[in-house]
C-alpha cells in the first residue's frame, strides 16, 4: 500500500467522524485533535475507523504520541509493511 | 384508552414540535416502543411510549407546537374493548401559546394523520432538515449505516439541488454591491436616517443559525433558571488517577480497538456507586421539599457539533459493568450528535458528569442543569509532584469538582460523595 493510499483511507477514516471537516483547509502537518476539535470518543472513533479500513490497531501509548496526519500515515506505513 | 401526551423532556420544556409519527393508528405498540419523534429547543427526541396497545388514533399532526401534556394520540390498552369510531378529524390545531402550560390541554381536536416515514431509514435531524429545506426524503441517498440518510446527507441533496446546471458567468465588477462595513469609506453610501422603518428588514437565518440559536435560549433558560433558583454551593478534590490508568491500560491492551474503554467511563463509574454509598445527593428538590430517587441515572454532558450541549442519562448506571456503561456511552454520544436521543434518556438524571479537560482546563466549576441535585467536573489528567510514602514522585492526577444543591444538600455529605469517588477511583478493578 502506497504512502498515498494510506493517506487517503485515513483521511476517508477521519471524514467519518468529523463529517464536517473541510478536507480542503485541512493541514495534515497540524495537530489533528486541534484541528478538528475532537474529543476522546471521537479519537477512539477514529481509531476504530482506520482499523476498519486498514486493519491496524494503535495501541493508545502509540496514539498518544501521534499528532499530525503526517505523523501518523508514516507510522501506519511502518506497520503495514512489518 | 389511554392517551399518549407530549412529554416533559427537561425542565425548563414548555411546548415541543411533533415532528413524525412512527407508527400508524391500527398498530401495534409496546411499552418502550418508539412511536413519534419530538423536536425541542436542544434536540429532537424519539418518544417512547408508556402502555402497550394498539394506536386507536392520532390527534395532532406532525409540524404542531403544542404544550406540555397535551394530548398526541389514543391508545387502546391492551385487554381494553375497540373505542367507538373516531370523530371526523378537525384541522390541525392553532400552534401552541408560549407561555408554559401545566395543565395539558383537555380538548386538543383531533387532527388528520399524516402518512408516516416509518419505512425511511433517516435521523431525525435529517427528517426535519429535509423538510426545512424542502427536500423530499425518499430521493436522498443515505451514506450512514444501514443506508440511513443522516443531515449531510440532506445537505448534499440540498446543495446538488441548487447547484446551477452550468457555470454561470461571473457577474461584471460593477454590479456587485460590496457589503457596507466591507466597503471603503469614499464608496460608502450616505449613512441612512436612524428610524426603525428605514432599517433594513433582518436577514433569514439559515436552518443550523436557528437550531444554534434554539439551543442557546434552551441553554439560557435553563442555566438562568439554576443561578436564581438553586443555591449553589462548590467542592474541589485533586485525584491521583495513576492506579486507575495503570490498571485501564493494561486492559485496554488486552482488548481489540473496538472494546477500549475511555478513562472518562471510570469515572462515570466512580460517580454512580459514590451516589450508591451517599444516597442522601440521589435526590432532587422539588417546590419545597427533598425528593429521593431510588434510581441511580447519571447524566452525561455532551457537547455537540456546531454548538451547544446535551445532558441525557444513562439508566442505572451504578449496575453497569464498564463494558456496558461504555458501550452505552459511546452510543448516547452517536445518537446525541445524529438528533436522535430518545425521551427516556432526557428524562430527569440526579447528577451530571462533565469533562472538558481534553483542552487543557484543570478546574470545572460547573452550573446545575435544573432540577438535579449536582454537577460534578473532571479537568484534564496533568502531570503533577506528588508526596507517596514520603517521596515526591510524578503523578497523573485529576481535579474533580462538585457544584451541589444546598437546599439538597450540604458540605459534609458533599465531602463524603467527593471521597467516596476519590477512593473508587484508586480501586479500578472494582468499579
């Protein structure tokens, strides 16, 4: 799976539980919970979301040091191809 | 027969808006059963009914603002012989005064039935956006579970509806009329005379501008209401949660994503069996008198997209395993965002819970949502040093404040509920 690919089913992922996000001003180099506002359950929505799509569980010590989009499609990268 | 009325769905609701029926007159309800969607100032509500029966008939129509109590429809009780035939169905009634009415209407007329949506997998919010709109419901495709058609839904119908057909040109420079504040002051027109005919009439606002502003009187109610009415009174204790993110971490681990259980569902926990231990705050004041409830129903405060915020419960909260009390939570908080809580659930809860310590703030000093005895606050989890043992260690901890009722209660027993949840959150295993 491309770098691209993974970018797009998070961010298919993150369009599920924010459906009101605005994809287009969206900065995937910005803290994403600032962003968009979201709460803890929207976070574990998210990352029940992105497991649904790309099979990958984030333990949450893991979560907790993920910020950016950026951050975190690098690091899915990671597990995908382990 | 017994009548089916608009219900109470908090305690400042004078009047709601039946929005839908979901059941027809001839079928078959059960008592929970959900038979009509209301609409409030914060929320649009799925009624449950109260008697199991058969829907003899409706008496108001979908659209109708009418107090509290009236009634909405007629149901034969079960075991209850057929009612004569109905009357002639009269006109809609007149929308409803108001002012708040405490008695319920005795006379509502009857009204005729609307065909029912009962078949349409929509969310209520979308159901009354669709029909502010003018969008017809059945021709959206729905993109939520299941196909159900869920608000964007409706607005993507709506915006593809008025999507002109091709590019229109773009309109020549000098036809645009810039806004006043917007233009320079050499272009500015001549200021207009003061006078309330010359002003311009007030712009429409959009359907999510009036919802907003629905909400914010809703919310102004009821929080004026609480300051002038209930005296307030304010406790603080700092928590060390970290046995009880040790412990949820390690569960967790042991859990697919999917069954994780966030730490703020602990402490909804500790909350409900603290009320359990100090049953004398599991009360309400009510015109002059102490009101105990047996039931332990903590209200959850959830904030919601574009503005505003909701309280409902959770049911016997204190005999959820946290398993249950978390799948609970998770979809109270689905279904406060989609519109589509249900009576119960805004039915009076005791005590809320609220947290909005995600941003940062350490200190809630919370107001009492009317008529419930408390508000108890958790701020974020931060890092602090903290004496164990006779040892400065670093240590998660968390700021629980409680706002309670002083008619209600008092410092004491306030201090033994405050300690009691303290002490279940350094037992996790046991909540």
């Amino acid at each position: 799976m491309t770098q691209e690919e993974i970018t797009q089913s998070v961010l298919q992922a993150l369009t599920d539980v924010a459906p009101e996000a605005d994809l287009a001003t969206f900065r995937t180099d910005l803290n994403l919970r600032d962003q968009l506002d979201i709460d803890s359950m929207d976070s574990l929505n998210f990352l029940i979301a992105v497991h649904e799509l790309l099979h990958v569980d984030i333990p949450e010590a893991d979560w907790a040091r993920l910020f950016t989009i950026d951050e975190l499609v690098e690091y899915l990268g990671g597990r995908i191809a382990a | 027969m017994a009548d089916f009325v608009m219900p109470s769905l908090g305690a400042d609701m004078s009047a709601g808006t039946l929005a839908a029926w979901l059941k027809q007159p001839g079928e078959t309800v059960k008592r929970g059963e959900i038979i009509a969607v209301v609409h409030t100032d914060k929320a649009d509500v799925e009624v449950e009914v109260f008697t199991s029966g058969i829907v003899e008939r409706m008496l108001v129509e979908p659209g109708t603002e009418v107090p509290v109590g009236t009634p909405l429809a007629v149901i034969r009780e079960e075991d209850a012989a057929p009612a004569p035939a109905a009357p002639a169905p009269a006109p809609a009634p007149a929308p409803a005064p108001p002012a708040p009415a405490a008695a319920p209407a005795p006379s509502a007329p009857a009204a005729p039935v609307v065909p029912v949506e009962h078949h349409l997998l929509i969310s209520p919010s979308a159901r009354q956006l669709a029909h502010e709109l003018g969008i017809e419901a059945e021709g959206v495709q729905g993109t939520g579970p299941g196909g159900r058609i869920q608000r964007r839904d409706v607005e993507a119908a709506a915006a593809a509806r008025e999507a002109p057909p091709q590019a229109a040109p773009p309109a020549p420079p000098a036809v645009v009329t810039p806004p006043a504040a917007a233009a320079p002051p050499a272009a500015a027109p001549p200021a207009a005379p003061l006078s309330p005919a010359a002003a311009p009439p007030a712009a429409p606002l959009s359907p999510a501008a009036e919802r907003n502003a629905a909400m914010r009187r809703a919310i102004a109610a009821s929080m004026s209401r609480s300051k002038r009415e209930i005296p307030h009174f304010y406790l603080g204790q700092t928590i060390d949660m970290s046995r009880s993110l040790a412990w949820l971490g390690q569960e967790n681990l042991r859990r697919p994503v999917t069954e994780r259980v966030l730490h703020g569902v602990l402490m909804v926990k500790a909350v409900a069996l603290a009320l359990r231990e100090v049953p004398e705050l599991n009360a309400v004041w009510a015109g002059d008198e102490l009101v105990r409830r047996d039931d332990i129903n903590v209200g959850v405060a959830i904030s919601l997209r574009g503005g505003g915020l909701v309280a409902p419960a959770i049911h016997h909260t204190d005999e959820l395993t946290l398993e249950e009390l978390m799948h609970a939570f998770r979809d109270l908080v689905s279904r406060a965002r989609a519109g589509s809580l249900r009576s119960s659930e805004m039915s009076e809860p005791t005590i809320t819970v609220t947290s909005i310590g995600e941003r940062g703030v350490e200190s809630i000093f919370g107001v009492i949502f009317p008529p419930q005895v408390a508000i108890v606050g958790f701020g974020t989890l931060v890092e602090r040093p903290w004496i164990s043992e006779g040892q400065i260690l670093p240590c998660p901890v968390v700021n629980a404040s409680l706002s309670a009722d002083h008619r209600v209660t008092d410092g004491h027993r306030a201090s033994q509920f405050l300690a009691a949840v303290d002490r279940l959150l350094q037992e996790p295993e046991e909540l």
